[in-house]
C-alpha cells in the first residue's frame, strides 16, 4: 500500500538522490516500500547490517563487508543500477574515516544509477554530511493501514462473523481510530493480545496498550480525563471560544471552508484554572490529550533532544484529531536567548523546530499552551499565526469565586445553601481558583480533626489565615495584566480594572 512517504523516496531515487536517511522504527514496513519501488523502477536491492553483512538480491550473504567502511567501498566499485538499504548505520557516523567515505560516496553517486538508503529510528547526520543527505520521516500507519491489520488479523482466528467487529461497523471505526500513532507491529501485537484476552477486539485494551506505547518514549503522557467545563469557574469568554472553535472538527467545517482549529495560548496568574481548562477541553470536544514534558525533550544525548520533539509531534499527528498540551512552556524555553552559549544551540534548535511546526502542521492537531511569565516567552511564538488566540486568565473576579466555592463543595458532596458565598467571595479576593480549592481542602481538615463537619466559620478562618500569591507576586501579577491589556483576549468578560477597584476600596 502506497503511502507518502513511500512516494517521496521514490521521488528522490528517481532524482537520484545519493544519500537519503529514513528515520523509522519500522523496519519491515520500509523493506516492503523499498521492495515495491525497486521492482517498479526495475533496480536491485541490496541490504546491508552489522550482523549479517552485506545481502544480495538472490539472498545470498556477502560476510566479508560486515566492515562499515568495506561495504562503502564495494558500493563505489559495484557497477549495478540498485538501492543499497544500511540498517543502523548511525553508530559509525561518529568516525571521521566513515565521514569522509561517505562524502565521496556522494560525490561518485551522482552520476550513477546507485542510490543508499540509511534506516535507523535514530536521526544522527553529521555537520559534514547536512548537505549531502536527504531526511524523511517515515509515516506511521494510517487508518487504511491499520484496517487491513485488523481484518487480517481478525481473518487469522477463523470464523470472522464471530467477532463483533464484522456486525458493528461503527466499533471497527473505533478499534482503527484506537490504534492510530502505533507501529504496523504494536497494533498487530494489541490486537492479538485484545483477542486472546477477551475473544475480541476491545477498546479498553487497545487503550490501555497504546498509552503505555506513548509513554515509553519518555516525552509524551497521554492522559486520563475527568474534568470538565462544568468543573472549571468562570472564564466565560473563553468557554464561548471554545464552543465555537470545537464544532470546526467536522467534516461539515471542511465543506463550509473552515480550517481545523490550531490552538490557544493560555496566559496569567499561577492557579487561575489554565491547565485546569486544558483537560477539560478534551472532555469538551471528545478529543485524545496528549502532554508533552518539554523539561523531558532535553536530553544529554547530542542530537537527542531534536529526535525526541520531532517524534512528539510525530506521534500527536498520527493521532489526530487530538489534543497537544504544553504546560508551563515557558520554563522548557527558558535560556533560549543564550543557548548558543550554555548548551550548544540545542534549545534553540529544539524550539526552531516547534515553532515551525506550529506554522506549518496541517494535521488537526490542537495545541493548548499554558504560560505563567509572559516575559520569558520568545516574541516569535507570540505573533499571529501561531496560535489562533492569546487568553488572559486573571484572578477570579466576584462572581467567578461564588462559582469556584460551590463547586468545591459540591464536590465534596455539601450543601451549598448552608454556606454564605457572597460573605466567602468578599473575604476571599485575590485568591485564585486553587487557593480557593485549597481553602476548602483545609477547612476540611480542620472540622475532622475537631470532629465537626465544615461550616461558614471554618472556611472564613481559612481565608484569614492564608496569604493569596497575589499579594507576594503583585509587581509580576500588574506587569502581566500590563502586557495583557492589548496584546491578549480577556478569558472573562469581568474588567479586571472593576475587579482591581474593589480590592483597593477594601483596602482602604
């Protein structure tokens, strides 16, 4: 089955590309490819590896060029029109010897009919060679794909009627959709596992399964959700953006025009409910939330960090529609100013790499990202085209605090009509929705340890004996809304100068 990037390798072997690096975990889906375009341009195929040597076209065994340099110097020499495949060759690219084999490789390739192929699911060019390779990220299989694992893989156990995805057409859309971002292997691993388990294929495990899969590479978490709009207070202009922007992933948007939504930079005070919003968004819309730790995408490995943000986005795309949550970005960024300097340029290149996806990616992928110091953010993620909008999320104004009360009560199955919010909202200004959260959590406390149940004077001792962060952060907090003030969208139709009036008269 033809996908694309099997149509660009072919491209390049027919532009005769000498070098092309294929950046896969996939072996065998590569081999197959690489199969079908050796016999439709009518070349030959040689494989190479470290343990086996050098594998002819008839299949026979060449041992004697086991050597990485041999092997090089049998390809200047073989007058063949062939694809040489070199599987993991990336270990031997360290070495200066191998380095300048391969440059003169390129240079003699050329003006052949030759072409090498390097397969390795680690990308690890040399500055030496940038120019002379060509890198392609070998797809991860799609929904075609992952339909004819399934049907094989049904067909496999005999008596396909059996199963219910032969009588369900809308659950094999699902077990499909539930594999997307897995290897052709894991997905045939799963659903044999799903089957031999429970006798069919079921959605509980293929999940379960895949999330683990995800959480292997150490970058990305997909993560459970529980939140909902319902549970997050106030933020009411954010919350209509949100209705709006979510019924663009149909396919009737498509056809109306609409592009897919590409994501929200949420900004403001520590605690005002920002990641709060971004697990409730996947509720909302129905839709997969992956969190990438970029902390996690460093890696002391030189060229590690690259491979690890391109395998993120990687994986994000190949299970899309879905949800990419960035937490705190501005920490994961912090010191790109400076990177050329303290760690070789990789937070630079790392993020180059990022943003430039974040312009061109055309998966509807969507993106939240959440940010506490607008200051350390770079100037060129924040211009338009990045984001589809900026949100400021300030402190909970009156109302928004009512609300954020009631919730944590109920959800700590409590009457609200035995509580006076408007009394606690009062008391409790310049508290941010986790605070608020908290005061509730030590009430609670307080009234079991002293054998009661939580009342009206528990939570106002609370709140008189806890010191709000924006009292100890009120130079950041009047920067941020500074800066917000015409560079942001408020998420909540309260003014925060009317918010800010009431805490002066307070005061006074």
């Amino acid at each position: 089955m033809k996908n694309n990037s099997g149509i660009t390798i072919e491209t390049l072997i027919r532009a005769r590309y000498p070098l092309i690096y294929v950046v896969s975990f996939e072996e065998g889906r590569v081999d197959e490819e690489l199969a079908r375009i050796t016999e439709n341009r009518k070349k030959q195929l040689f494989k190479w590896s470290i343990t086996n040597g050098l594998e002819t076209p008839d299949g026979s065994f060449l041992s004697d060029f086991k050597d990485p340099i041999k092997v090089l110097e049998y390809i200047l020499q073989a007058d063949v029109n062939g694809i040489f495949v070199m599987k993991d060759y990336h270990p031997y690219l360290n070495e200066p010897v191998v380095v300048r084999k391969l440059r003169d490789v390129a240079h003699s390739l050329k003006t052949s009919m030759k072409n090498v192929i390097f397969v390795s699911p680690v990308l690890k060019v040399p500055v030496e060679l940038e120019k002379e390779f060509s890198v392609i990220d070998y797809n991860l299989p799609g929904k075609e794909e992952i339909s004819e694992i399934v049907k094989n893989i049904a067909a496999s156990i005999g008596d396909i009627n059996k199963l219910e995805i032969s009588k369900n057409p809308a659950l094999f859309q699902k077990v499909t959709e539930a594999a997307l971002g897995l290897t052709a292997e894991e997905a045939e691993n799963v659903f044999a596992k799903s089957l031999v388990q429970t006798g069919d294929f079921d959605l509980k495990i293929i999940l379960s399964e895949k999330e683990q899969i995800i959480r292997k590479s150490g970058v990305l978490e997909y993560c459970h959700v529980n939140e909902n709009m319902k549970g997050v207070g106030g933020l009411d202009e954010l919350k209509k953006w949100l209705n709006k922007r979510g019924k663009a992933f149909t396919p009737e948007a498509r056809d109306f025009g609409l592009p897919e939504p590409r994501g929200i930079l949420l900004l403001g005070i520590p605690g005002c409910g920002k990641s709060l919003t971004a697990k409730a968004i996947s509720s909302m819309w129905q839709l997969p939330l992956l969190k990438l730790d970029v902390g996690k995408v460093f890696s002391s490995l030189v060229g590690s960090s690259e491979e690890n943000v391109r395998r993120a986005i990687q994986t994000a795309e190949s299970i899309a529609p879905s949800i990419l949550w960035l937490d705190e970005m501005e920490k994961g960024f912090s010191g790109l100013g400076s990177s050329g300097q303290t760690d070789g340029g990789t937070t630079a290149r790392v993020f180059g790499t990022f943003l430039t996806w974040l312009q061109e990616k055309k998966t509807p992928v969507f993106v939240v990202a959440t940010c506490n110091n607008v200051s350390q953010l770079p100037p060129e993620l924040l211009r338009k085209g990045r984001f589809d909008e900026i949100f400021f999320v300030d402190l909970p104004s009156r109302e928004e605090r009512k609300e954020i009360f009631k919730i944590h009560l109920e959800k700590r199955h409590r009457k609200v009509e035995d509580f006076d919010l408007n009394k606690l909202s009062d008391a409790a200004i310049g508290f941010s929705g986790s605070e608020i959260e908290e005061i509730i959590v030590s009430a609670l406390y307080d009234a079991f340890d002293n054998n009661e149940d939580i009342n009206q004077k528990y939570i106002e001792n609370t709140i008189h004996s806890m010191i709000p962060l924006s009292q100890t952060m009120e130079e950041q907090i009047k920067g941020t809304r500074e800066w917000a003030k015409i560079r942001a969208k408020k998420a909540s139709s309260i003014e925060w100068e009317t918010e800010s009036a009431a805490v002066r008269q307070l005061e006074i």
